[in-house]
C-alpha cells in the first residue's frame, strides 16, 4: 500500500533530522536512507517483539520487508558513518585481541556439518545457508535496531566530524541484550561469521569511552557496558532476516564458495530494484567465514549486457576508422610536397623511397596519432598498434621505416598511403558483445577484403575489450580468414 500522502506531511522533518544526525554524509546519501525510512512506514511489524517492564528496555521489532542485508553492513562499511576508519586507543583493532582469542576454535559455524567430515564431503549448499543465515541475523542487531536497550539509559557524546570540523552531540542506549551482554560478544560473534580483515572492517563502527569523539560511530563502549546510537537504533536500515530467498552456489577455481542470493519477498512487493547479493566464502584455520560481500541491483546484469553492445560498438568503430586512417589511405596528405629518402637495406643495396608531408587536421602532429591510439587501445597493445606504423624519427630512417616525424611535421610512405587496399567497413550493422569470467567485453566482427587477384573473400576480427583505469579499451585484435576458422 502506498502512504505518499502521509509522507508529504513529515517530508521536511524527516529529512532536517536526518541532516542533524548524520551531517557527514552526501546528499544522496541522506535520500537513500531516507527512503529506507519511509519505506518502513509502509511494512507491516510485530509488535509480539516489543517487551516493557520495570526499566525502560526496548528491542525494534524486526521489520519483515526492508532493503538487503548486504546493503546495510556495506553502506556502514563504505562510510555513511564516517567511522570505519576508527581503532582502539593501543592501536589495535578493535576486536583483535577478540579474535587471537577465539582462533583456538576449529568450530564450523553450522550445524549440518560435523568434524568427521573431510574437504570432499563438505556440502557447499549447507555451509553457504548457515553462514548467510548467521550473517543476515547478525546484520539486523548490528544495524537494523534489533539489539535491546534501556532508552532511559542514555549518554550523550561530542562528536567531531575530522573532515570539515563539525562538531554536535549525538546520543547513546545502553545495550541490555542478553545475547550480547558485552561488545566482546559481539566482537565474537563476529569473527565466528566473518574471516579477520571483514570482521575488522565491519568492527570499527565503534569507539571507546571518551567526553569528545573524533569522528561519526555507531556504538560507544565504556567500562560499565556499551551504547548503541539512538538514530541508528530507532530508525535503523533494516537488513532482512527472516524473508525467504533464492540461492546460487558455485566453488571457484581456489575452492571458495561463491553463493548468490536474491529475496523472494522483494519481488513481490516492493517496485525499488530488486538486490543481488552475492557472498565469498573461504575456509579458514577457524573453518568456513564470509570474506566478501557485495551487492547489485539483480537487472543490473542486463544493463551490463547492453551497455556491453553499446562499448563494443563504440570501440570498433574507432578501431575501424584509426585503421583506415592509418593503413588504408585516409589521412590527408600534401601531394605537392614529396621527400625522397634513401634507404639502405640489410644487404647494402640503396634505394629510393617517397614521403608525402601529413596535412591532416585531425592528426596535426604525430602526438595526436598517438593519443588517439591510446583512446583506443589499452597501453600495451596501443604500443603494439604503433610499432606496427613503423614510424622513426628522420635520422633513424631504415627499410622498414613507413612514417618518420621532423621538427615540423610527420610524413607517411607514398606506396603505404597511395597503395593500400583502401577503407574498410564491417559487414555487420548491429555489434554483439558478451561478457568473459574476467569481466572482459568481447565480440567478432566480419569484413569484407579480395586477395591479389582480386577474389573477395571475408576475415573475421575478434576483440578483447579490457575495462582499465582509463575506461573501456580494446587490449588485442586477432583477424583470420573465415575460411580458416571453418
């Protein structure tokens, strides 16, 4: 059911709160949260989970449909809270003497599985379900306000945002939940889930007792228990962990499991996208632990798929063009202007070759050849690319020597340019491209070409397209006759 109209009423309070308590974040931040929020107001809850009596302890109700588990640790993680960097006062991490603590242990976090079971018999299936189970459970009490606590027990701490030097107080609940009755429960349980470094990383959310906090944490721990922040806990994300799922499992090719799972519930009623989310599962001297997480909107592979045809289209074209510019006769040349150099070849005979001054206005110089290769081509292919232009400077020029630059300007070989085969284009209009297992975009094109004596015939271009630091780039082009193929 749909409340826009109630939203409408508490728009701007909703949001000025949202600013106060967590001035670090980025505006769409603020609105993703937000609407994690107003999302809430639409679930129904149960109440059965709320218990009052003598002190004041509360413990949310779990909410049944809420945005993805992995959503809320990696928002945390990422730095919605601009904690994550946080350690403790001697420079550990915060639950590193936890965890040398609990490495004792070889206990496999299900149940299903015992100690007789070899690395053969381990079904990959069940270790998968109990740690996402365990994961997704531990989610919610991290942050989706599932701890309990006494809200008449409440501290009030300086924050200090390092980054631009804001200061406001944020208010703390003592946490009265038996399951966890110290932060070092929670540290374990922690490490009995995730492998070290995830665990550290999902730990330091945290900070120690202190007047004045430098930086944005989610929980305060003292000498007399921990706190857990009041916005957090009362309007927390609220990860799922009783809804229904979907998964996928698979064992890489280093033995890790790789499960993917996608909330059924989700599909049903929500219309936001609809999160993958898949997990990496290693083993560990502790036994199996999650060490990875991460999350997609599940279309996102589709639009991969056609963003994938839109690169590859975009990349062989310009592959197409810069070619033909290069080898077919298309750049643009000074006729008028010939230089005869003599070459020398490998057996001392001399002879005499002819270089036309380039004139293009679209290559100026040779640097524009070169940059334009590199917009191209990934840098070690680009570099492949232009050895194959056979261009020296004007002093180096040897038999092979098909272009050579000068102070003022670069020249190509007459017969290069007067005597290709001309410009080519692909016989195919639409490009279809896939995806490798390395994330790769790769695709075949057809083009049309005749021989010596003048019989057409078709050679098929195969390219790897690479994803580098610089954007999408073609890192090999392999071409063959079709014939050859069949």
């Amino acid at each position: 059911m749909r409340t826009d109209d109630v939203f409408n009423d508490i728009d701007s309070r909703t949001a000025d709160r949202l600013a106060k308590e967590y001035p670090v974040l980025r505006d769409e931040q603020k609105e993703r949260l937000y609407a994690m929020s107003k999302r809430k107001f639409d679930i129904k809850i149960d109440n059965s989970s709320i218990d009052v009596s003598g002190v004041e302890k509360y413990r949310r109700p779990r909410w049944f449909k809420g945005v993805s588990v992995a959503a809320a640790a990696l928002l945390l993680v990422s730095g919605i809270g601009g904690s994550m960097y946080y350690i403790s006062r001697n420079g550990k991490a915060p639950a590193a003497e936890v965890e040398e603590s609990i490495s004792e242990t070889t206990e496999v976090t299900t149940e299903a599985l015992t100690e007789e079971q070899t690395d053969a018999e381990i079904d990959a299936d069940a270790v998968a379900k109990s740690l996402i189970d365990d994961y997704r459970e531990f989610m919610c009490v991290l942050y989706g306000g599932d701890l309990e606590v006494d809200k008449s027990d409440i501290i009030t701490r300086a924050i200090t945002l390092p980054d631009n030097d804001v200061t406001f107080d944020r208010e703390f609940y003592r946490v009265t939940d038996s399951r966890f009755p110290t932060w070092a429960d929670i540290e374990k349980r922690c490490y009995e889930i995730l492998d070290t470094e995830l665990a550290q990383r999902i730990l330091e959310i945290s900070t120690e007792n202190t007047e004045d906090i430098m930086g944005n944490p989610f929980f305060c721990v003292t000498e007399d228990g921990y706190y857990h922040e009041t916005g957090l806990h009362d309007n927390g994300i609220d990860p799922l962990s009783t809804s229904e799922y979907d998964m996928d499992v698979h064992t890489d090719e280093n033995g890790n499991i790789i499960a993917t799972i996608v909330e059924t519930e989700l599909r049903e009623v929500h219309d936001y996208p609809i999160p993958e989310t898949t997990f990496t599962i290693v083993e560990t001297p502790n036994g199996w632990r999650i060490s990875d997480v991460t999350e997609k909107p599940l279309d996102e592979e589709t639009d991969n798929s056609t963003d994938a045809d839109a690169i590859a289209k975009e990349l062989t074209g310009a592959y197409r063009d810069f070619s033909n510019d290069l080898h077919g006769g298309n750049l643009e040349v000074d006729k008028n202007n010939v230089v005869t150099k003599t070459i020398i070849s490998s057996d001392g005979v001399e002879l005499q070759r002819e270089f036309y001054l380039v004139t293009d206005l679209r290559y100026p110089t040779w640097a524009d050849i070169e940059k334009r290769c590199f917009e191209i081509f990934d840098e070690k292919f680009g570099k492949v690319v232009l050895d194959n232009c056979m261009c020296d400077k004007e002093d180096d020029i040897n038999y092979d020597t098909f272009m050579y630059t000068t102070d003022n300007g670069y020249y190509i070989e007459k017969y290069v340019h007067d005597g290709s085969m001309g410009p080519h284009d692909w016989d195919e209009d639409i490009v279809n491209a896939e995806t490798d297992e390395n994330g790769n975009i790769i695709t075949v094109l057809h083009r049309s070409s005749f021989d010596g004596a003048g019989n057409k015939y078709t050679v098929e271009t195969d390219f790897t397209i690479t994803n580098t630091e610089n954007g999408w780039r073609i890192s090999d082009v392999t071409e063959k006759p079709v014939e050859e193929n069949e």
